[in-house]
C-alpha cells in the first residue's frame, strides 16, 4: 500500500491535470462557437456554386465535349485521396475516425488492383497514415500558422489537385473530412469531387432557361475549378467546428475522470490516515496496559 | 414604385452583403460591362476584374472585385465572388500591395493568354483607381 506522502502527491498530480482538461475544454468551447459560426455562414457560398453548376450542367448540350472536370477522364484507375485532417491532437476520436474510414476505402481501392495516391492535409493524419501507406502519400500540406480556416489556404489545395488533373496524374478525386453534426457526434464522410458527382445532390434545378455569357461550356470550365476550392473550403470548415467539437467532449471526459480519481484517491488518502492514527492510539493503550 | 430588386453578394467566409432596394448594378461581365436592372431575363455569366457599381436608394457603393459569377434570376441577383473589397474602405497602400502584386504575376513567362488577358485587366482597373 502507497504510504500518505504518496497517495498525496498522487492526488496533487491528478488535480493539476484536470485543471489543464479543464482549460483546454474551456478553449474548445470558445473557438467551437466561431468555428460553427464561420462553418454557417460560408454555407450559402458553396450552395450558391452548386446550384449554378447544377443549372449550368443540366443546360449543357453536348455531353461529349463537356468538361473532364464534370464528366471525368472516362478512366477510374488512378485514384487520389485527400485526406483532411488536424494540426493538433488530444481531440478524442476525430482524426482517427477519418482515418479508419479513409483506411478502410484505400484497402477497397487496392484490393480492386487500381492505382493509390494519397495527399495529406493537417499533420496528424500523415503521421497516422504514413506507416501504412508512406510511399503512396505524394504531398503533405498543412497550415500550422493559419489560426482559422480560410478561402486562401483551400484554393492552394484546390490549385495542386487541379493541376495534378491537368496532367492527368489521377481519374477520380475523394475528399475525407469530419462533418459536423453536433457537440457530440461527427460523421466522417468521403466526398467525391472529381469527377463532379451530381447525383447526391438534390434535384432543385429550375424549369426556367438561363441566358449564359459567354457560353455554357466557357463559364462550366472557369467555375469548376472554383468549385474544387469551394468544396475543400467547405470540408475545412466542417473539419474545424468538428475538431473543436470533438475536443471539448474529449476533454469533458477527461476532466470528470480525472474528478473521479481524485474522490477516489481522496477516500483511499483519509482512510489510511486514519489507520495510522488508529494503529498508534492501539499502541498507547497497549503500552499503558502493560505497566 | 418597385423598380427595385434584390442583391446579395456572397463570399467564401460569409455572405458579404445583403441588399434589397437596389434599382441597377453594373458588373464588369466578361464580355464588358453589364447593367443589370429589374426584370432582366434571367442569366449566368462570369465576371473579370472590374468594379461593381450598386446604385440603390441608400445610397451608390461600389466595390473592387477580381473575379466572380453573376447569377439573375426571379429579379434576385447574387454574386458569388472569392476577393471584394468596398473601394470606400481601401486605402492607397491597399490599391498599391494589389497592383504590385499584379504586375509581379504578369511578370511571369509561362502563364496562359486567358489569364494574362485578366492580370492585365487587373491592372488597368487598379491603375485607375489610384
């Protein structure tokens, strides 16, 4: 049994760890409420830009000649992954949900004898995957320095998968990214951007005919490159109320447990005080006894 | 009188501005400039480097953007665009980082026609705003 300077420091040790969850539940909880903000209000941008490239692809006559961005290369052997992740761990599940759903696609793909690029986003996702599949990974991006998700770091992304399109690098391009649904729970979700899928999205194109300028086709190529950006944009802001949200759970966890053990350790503390007091008061009497 | 109609610009971050006693914008389309008024037919276009000029009874604003898509429909404007700024709160050393940066791009060899044909419109509308 621990001795009382023991159990002491223990529980000394244990409360400054909860202090430190505490706090950083406290930041989670704060940088959660912008982060969510800032998810919310760029949701109108990205579905602006859908609904302009549904009316556009659904005006567009000649399916042949459409862009490879929208109808892809007719190929599906080359598969590029990006996977979304955080700069920072202690965040409970987060990045190692994406991963695993990650993991469990690239498995798929290379089990079905195609080809396997992998780019990284964050450094906690190259640090999980590059074990496993290092030498499939062919870029590690990560924005340590921006504080918050922005458009500037997304369009960087977005610019090297298009140009890795452009040279015809890869057919079909995925995105793994956390979608945020509450506090709680985060959906990791792989979304197909290359080529552009159009079936999940809702059927909400408009009977009424568009006059374009210049034409379909010029204003299709020039928007969907801004919609590759606009979709990882999307997936960032996702990422980052997800990761705060999924740090604050963690680290409510965290700080209960550790509240738990320190009752625990607290009674463990007064008890074995309290013997030693009872054994010397046993040692008095009997002495006394004696004489 | 509704002669009016409604805009909303939007960008990656939030939705940038909201308008709805809005009587003509002209937008610097890709094809030239375009004056938007009520009950255009409906149309999609995108737009160049240039100036938005929004004329509503609150007041004229205009703003600098760099590049853009327009959309008309149901006398409800929006503009999607990545990079707008309000010309009434850009200052000079703002206009200058813009144009410096501009003319570094243009300075490089191996761009293409198209975007060569924007960065050179860029600067031209930077150059007259100062």
């Amino acid at each position: 049994m621990a001795s009382l300077d023991d159990l002491k420091k223990r529980i000394a040790s244990v409360k400054s760890t909860q202090k430190i969850t505490k706090a950083m539940k406290m930041v989670a909880a704060a940088k959660l409420r912008k982060a969510q903000e800032s998810a919310e209000k760029g949701r109108p941008y990205s579905e602006k830009m859908n609904n302009v490239i549904l009316n556009l692809s659904s005006g567009i006559s000649d399916k042949e000649n459409a862009p490879k961005l929208l109808s892809g290369t007719g190929n599906d052997k080359v598969h590029l992954c990006v996977v979304m992740t955080s700069d920072r761990g202690l965040c409970g599940g987060f990045n190692s949900n994406i991963i695993k759903k990650a993991k469990s696609y690239f498995s798929k793909i290379l089990s079905e004898g195609k080809e396997l690029k992998i780019i990284t986003v964050g450094s906690k996702g190259n640090d999980q995957l590059k074990r496993m599949y290092g030498d499939k990974i062919i870029e590690n991006i990560s924005f340590k320095e921006s504080k918050n998700a922005n458009y500037f770091d997304a369009d960087k992304v977005g610019k090297i998968v298009i140009d890795k399109f452009e040279n015809s690098e890869f057919d079909i391009c995925t995105i793994f990214y956390n979608q945020f649904k509450n506090v709680i729970t985060q959906i990791p979700q792989a979304q197909q951007i290359i080529p552009l899928n159009s079936e999940d999205s809702e059927d909400n194109t408009s009977e009424e005919s568009y006059e374009f300028e210049p034409d379909e086709d010029e204003i299709l190529s020039n928007l969907l490159p801004k919609n590759i950006s606009t979709q990882i944009f999307k997936a960032m802001l996702e990422n980052s109320a997800s990761e705060q949200g999924s740090r604050m759970s963690a680290m409510d966890n965290a700080t209960r447990n550790a509240g738990e053990m320190v009752d625990k350790l607290t009674i463990q503390y007064n008890r074995s005080r309290q013997a030693a007091i009872t054994k010397e008061l046993i040692e008095i009497i009997s002495g006394a006894e004696s004489l | 009188m509704s002669e009016e109609f409604k805009i909303e610009i939007v960008n990656p971050e939030k939705s940038f501005l909201v308008k709805d006693d809005v009587s003509e914008v002209v937008v610097p389309a890709y094809e030239g400039e375009m004056g938007i008024l009520k009950d255009h037919i409906s149309i999609i276009s995108f737009l160049k480097p240039g100036i938005i000029k929004i004329l509503s009874k609150s007041g004229d604003e205009s703003y600098y953007i760099e590049d853009g898509i327009v959309e008309f429909k149901n006398n409800n404007l929006s503009i999607l665009t990545s990079s707008i700024f309000n010309i009434a709160d850009m200052d000079k050393s703002k206009q200058q980082d813009l144009l410096k940066q501009a003319e570094e791009e243009s300075g490089k060899e191996e761009i293409s026609d198209q975007s060569r044909y924007l960065i050179d419109q860029k600067i031209e509308v930077l150059k007259t705003l100062n």
